[in-house]
C-alpha cells in the first residue's frame, strides 16, 4: 500500500500557510547561553522585514568549488 506524506508549513508569526520553495527556518540565540536557541518558521517576505533592521553574517571559510587542486608535472 502507498502512502503519501505531505508537509504543511505554517508562520508562527502570522499563521498563514507557507509553501515549501518560500519557507524560511530562522535561529534565535541568546548570547547568555543559559536559554535554550529558538527556531521561528517563516515566510520570505516575513524574514526580509527582519534582515531589513539586522545585519546578515556572511559564510566562513573557503567558497564552494576552491580546493586546492592536485599539482600536474609538466
């Protein structure tokens, strides 16, 4: 027997129904470390609001793709 398994995402700012190629995961984390992180789901244009009055922390380390690549003897 199949079974189908349908995922429904829902704001927990505004309650409205999100489609999954729109949802947004965003992490809390208090700088105490006494409280536990918290993870808000979202809809794009209810994350632009907040990246609008943050600040966006780029990635670390090396881009995709730039490994060292092995070195050829001519």
């Amino acid at each position: 027997m199949a079974r189908e398994v349908t995922t429904v995402i829902k704001s927990d700012l505004s309650g409205a129904m999100i489609p999954e190629d729109q949802a947004v995961t965003m992490t809390l984390t208090f700088a105490d470390g006494r409280r536990n992180r918290v993870e808000l789901d979202l809809s794009e244009s209810e994350a632009k609001q907040f990246v609008a009055k943050g600040r966006e922390i780029k990635r670390r380390g090396r881009p995709r793709g730039s490994r060292n690549k092995a070195k050829t003897e001519d």
